[in-house]
C-alpha cells in the first residue's frame, strides 16, 4: 500500500511555542500523517523560533509591526509565506494576533487553534484566573477549527483538567499546558487523515 503523502503544516507562533514543540515531536514519527513544514513567529524575538531552528525546521518571521494599522496587509505577507510553502494546514499556538475574516475564511477547515479553556466557557484572554475566580472544580484545553469570530469555532478535541484546592492561576496554567500538549498533536493528526482521505 501506498502511504497517503503527508500535510504540510504551518505553526504560528509568538513566544514560547511549547505546543508548537509538542507537534514537532509528535510528526517526527513516521506514521504520522502530518510534517511541521514551517514556523511562522509574528515577532522577531519568539522563543519557539530558537527550538524550531534547533529541529532543523524552516523558520519565517512575518514582523507585524512593519505592517502598522493595516491588517491585512499583514495577512497578505503571511499568506504569501503560507503558498511560498504550499502549506496545507495551518495550526495556531499562541498566535497572538486576531485574524480577519478575510484570512480565515482562506483556511476554512484547515487552520487549527489551541485554547487553554474548555470552551465555549472562558473565551479570550486569563483564562486560568478566570476559572478561579468563577470557582469551577473542572477546566481544561480545546482544539477547534477557527472561524472568524474568536474562540468560536467547531471543537475538535477536549481534554478536562480538574481545579485542586490551593491552584494558583500558574499552578493550573501549567496542569492545562500538559493536556493541551497531548491533544493538540491528536487533533492535528484527526484532521490531517480526514484531509488525506478527502484528496
Ligand atoms: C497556550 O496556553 C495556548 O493554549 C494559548 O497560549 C499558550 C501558548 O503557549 N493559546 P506556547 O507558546 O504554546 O508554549
């Protein structure tokens, strides 16, 4: 049997870039369906960008700040980047930069999120202390598909995390962060068989 070819994936990042670390680990197996094609960091000085290098992995910085007001300007060169790599599958991973509806609608089905919060609940930003403060004795991670309107896409994969007595905002942050680097390369690879089979 043939494999199916692999989809080639863009992470973008902003910082840390700890999941984008978890999907270069997961795709290093060969049966995964999917390859970290590019890392694509918005600033210059994301630290993901420095693991990425270090994987052998191509790397773009697409500097927000030289685009000023205009965002789609931004997106067109990010877009560019994107077909430059024949990207198939997009993967946000704390991406700090809200999308027009013009780029997402580019993407539709095939550009990813990871959200620290079990969503519909704690959309946005602050999530952990968000969920302190409301007292819930459950949260968690979401991947979803991103539509235009933030947070708010169609739910690809959940992991639930309990609260502990004595959590802080940094304590549950980090028991999140370790459900969220299990699912996300799950979902990645959910979506990128679905993907394959629709070729
Ligand atoms: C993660 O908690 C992610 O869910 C959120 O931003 C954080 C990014 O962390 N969107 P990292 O850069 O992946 O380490």
């Amino acid at each position: 049997m043939t494999a199916m070819p692999k989809q080639r994936v863009a992470v973008l990042i902003s910082g840390r870039g700890s999941n984008m670390a978890s999907l270069i680990a997961a795709a290093k197996d060969d049966q995964y369906p999917a390859e970290i094609a590019l890392v694509v960091s918005n600033r210059p000085d994301a630290a993901g960008l420095d693991h990425a290098r270090g994987q052998l992995i191509t790397t773009a910085v697409v500097d927000h700040m030289r685009y000023g007001k205009d965002r789609e300007a931004f997106e067109r060169a990010l877009q560019d980047v994107l077909a430059g790599h024949r990207i198939d599958i997009v993967c946000l991973a704390g991406f700090m930069r809200l999308l027009t509806p013009w780029f997402v609608n580019q993407w539709q089905g095939r550009m990813l999120n990871i959200h620290p919060a079990l969503l519909p609940a704690f959309k946005g930003l602050h999530t952990h202390e968000r969920a302190l403060a409301a007292g819930v004795k459950t949260h968690g991670a979401t991947v979803h598909f991103v539509s235009p309107e933030m947070d708010s896409g169609p739910i690809i994969a959940q992991a639930e995390v309990p609260v502990l007595a004595g959590d802080t905002p940094e304590t549950l942050a980090a028991r999140v962060l370790e459900a969220e680097h299990r699912i996300y390369p799950q979902a990645l690879r959910q979506v990128s068989e679905r993907i394959a089979k629709r070729a």
